[in-house]
C-alpha cells in the first residue's frame, strides 16, 4: 500500500486470519500500523510481517481525529468485525476522511451469516442493533410474524432481550442465539422469550427473533394516530385524530429532525421518529412530571433516542439543532414562541400549530394572514352512552396551521 497515507479498513470474521482473502491479508502485511479492538488484533497470527497492532484508544470516537492526524503520512489499516459498513467503524471513518483516503474490504457481515444459517431471505428480516444503543429500539420491530435480528451489546444482552419480550406481552417469541458465527466456537441456542433457559454465554452473539404476540401483547399500527391509551399522559396529549392529521402535515422524511414545542405527552415526537428510523426529534416540555413521562413514552413505542429539553419556549430553544420541522402544541400564546420557531425553521422547512382556546385561534389567524399557509378546523366526536342509548361526544374544535415560510 506504500506510505501515502490512506487508510484500508479490513473486515474480518470470527474465523480470523484463515478466513481473509489475499487482498484482505497484503494490505495488512503492508501497513505501517495496524489498528482494531483487542478481539480483532489478537485474530492476527505471530508473524514478523504482520505491522505493529494499536489498540483503539478511549474513549475511541473523540480521539479519531487527532489520531488520524497523527497518522497522516502513514499507511493504516483497520480491523473491523465482519462488514465494516454495516454498524461498523467504517461508516465512522467514512465520516471522518476523505473517500480519496479510504479504502474498505468487507467480510460477510454477522446478519448475513445469521441468515444463511437460519433459512431466512435478508430482504425480510429487520435489524436492531443495541450496541451502545437502549434496548427498547427492539420495541419498535416488534410485530405479528416479523422476523427481527438484534445485534447484542455483550453475553448479557439475549437475556435482556428475552426478558423485554416476555414483559411487552410476546412470550410466545422464538429466539435463536447465534455466537462466534464463522469461527471454530459457532453454537446456535434455541429457546422461547417466556422460558429463556440459557445463562450468558459468548460476548459476541447476536439474537434472532420469530415475532409472535401473546394475548397480552399491544400491538400497534405504523401510521400516524395510535391510541390515546397508548400514552402514559395526564390529559395534556394530542388526541388520536388530531395527532394522525398533525402528523401527516408536519410530512416527517427520513433523517429530518422535529421540534415539539410543548409536547405535553411527547405524542407528536414520538409518532414522527416512527415514521422512520431516521427521523430524529426534540421534545421540549417545562412542566417536569410530563418531561418524565415523555421519557417513559418514547421508551415504549420503541424510540428511546427522542431528547427531551425540559424548560420554556423560547428561552429553552436557544442552541437546539436546527429543525426542519417545528410543532407548536402548547404556548402558541407565549410571546416570542411562535416567531422563534419561524425564524429557527431551515429554508424549506414546515411549521405546523395547534390551538384549541379563542386566544389561540387570533394568534394562528394572525400569522396566516402574515405569512400564508393553511387554516383548518378539526372537530372529532365521538360515541358514548346517553342513557340508554347512544350519543355523540364532541371534543374541542382544534385549530391548526400550516406553513412553509
């Protein structure tokens, strides 16, 4: 590879050295450095051809770019488990170079492994990887039939897993523990999540898991507009039909980034960062029992990465990332909340607001005769018991505008 600096980033298995391809093993038998996590480096054999090993410093990720500086004029390779994209450091690294200096040599990744020892085509399995990661992301993979692979943090981690599956009600779940896959000590483990019979084992598995709801298991919908009850909330929450609108105008894209102001329960954060696994939010919430409850929420529906800022718009906005969708669901009326947001917004970005008192309405009528946008009136009703019979029940009007400013 010469000295000019470049980096090659080599994927390799549990198999180790006997498992990598010429190309893998020459570049790093031509590297001045080699570094890895101390698994990867102990895989390489003793041999004077082998460059000297350095083990990642830590914490890694604030150290690699003054490592990387220091290594400049140095030809570097990097080991890596299996596929270096694939939750690896390679896509740290693809970050952090430029791709005239990076170079990547795959192995077969451990979900591709998993699947061809389980039968089961790759394009049908979803993965979770809760390495470093909580483990309610798993929550949100969850559903009847679905086949779910769960990249583990440690040997403790299929117990976990097991054990939040049998507590959200889906028991009756098949898990396959795969360990060591393409090494000498692959073992494959098989058990029920309400019955998980194996003790801690290997330190690098991951769980594969056959959905199946028991009787008790909730079971949710992908859209907008879950159930109310859904909501740990004290009655500050947007209501179902209301929510699947609001939703649907904020038009979350994947990898955007929401901010809900006066989120109450954290219901329109939530449902947005469900739309898709990239999609990213910011609750902000003064009231510090809601603030907690949002936190619980999100750990629930299977998106404990929501950040929840606890403190009063505007003041609390200050320093946020810039949104490039903003709801207004409580303190439309505050001075400075609504133009703060506005003015937050990136070019292109969506500004969607909620009011359901007289002062609320002027203050959106207001600003959609300054600025344009979209006024609608919800009224939802809904059936209750009137005596003997039933009537409707009609909630309050809401009123919401919409806007690209």
């Amino acid at each position: 590879m010469g000295t000019d600096g470049r980096v090659t980033v080599v994927g390799i298995g549990a198999d180790g050295w006997d498992g990598l391809g010429t190309s893998a093993r020459e570049a790093v038998q031509r590297a001045e450095v080699v570094l890895g996590g101390s698994r990867q480096l102990a895989l390489l054999p003793d041999d004077p051809r082998i460059p000297p090993r350095r083990p990642w410093p830590t914490p890694m990720t604030p150290a690699l770019p003054g490592l990387f500086d220091e290594l400049a004029d140095r030809a570097v390779c990097v080991l890596a488990s299996g596929d270096p994209m694939f939750f690896g450091i390679g896509a740290t690294l693809a970050r952090l170079l430029s791709p005239e200096r990076l170079r990547v040599l795959p192995a077969p990744s451990s979900v591709a492994l998993a699947c061809a020892r389980l039968g089961w085509p790759a394009e049908e399995v979803d993965v979770v990887s809760v390495v470093g990661r909580p483990l309610a992301r798993v929550r949100r993979a969850l559903a009847p039939g679905r086949r779910v692979i769960v990249l583990s943090s440690g040997a403790e981690s299929p117990g976990e897993i097991a054990a939040l599956l049998d507590a959200d009600g889906w028991g009756p779940s098949a898990i396959a523990l795969l360990e060591q896959l393409g090494g000498p000590g692959e073992r494959l483990l098989a058990g029920l999540a309400s019955d998980w019979p194996h003790p801690p084992g290997d330190a690098l598995n991951l769980v594969a898991v056959s959905c199946e709801p028991g009787p008790d298991a909730r079971v949710l919908g992908e859209v907008p507009g879950l159930p109310d009850e859904a909501y740990d909330h004290d009655g500050q929450l947007t209501k179902r039909e209301v929510r699947a609108v609001t939703v649907a105008m904020l038009a979350p894209r994947a990898g955007e980034l929401l901010w809900d102001v006066g989120a109450g329960a954290g219901s329109i954060a939530i449902e947005w960062m469900r739309a898709h696994s990239a999609c990213r939010a910011v609750a902000v919430e003064s009231h510090l029992d809601r603030v907690a409850a949002i936190s619980r929420n999100a750990d629930a529906l299977g998106v404990p990465g929501l950040r929840v800022v606890p403190g009063r718009a505007p003041a609390a906005l200050t320093d946020l990332p810039t949104p490039d969708a903003v709801f207004i669901g409580g303190g439309v009326t505050g001075e400075g909340v609504l133009d703060a947001c506005l003015d937050a917004l990136r070019p292109g970005g969506r500004l969607v607001a909620n009011a359901v008192t007289v002062e609320g309405e002027a203050v959106l009528a207001a600003a959609h005769a300054r600025l344009g946008g979209t006024l609608t009136r919800l009224s939802v009703a809904r059936a209750g018991a009137v005596g003997g019979f039933t009537g409707w029940r009609p909630a309050m009007p809401v009123t919401i505008w919409s806007v690209t400013p």
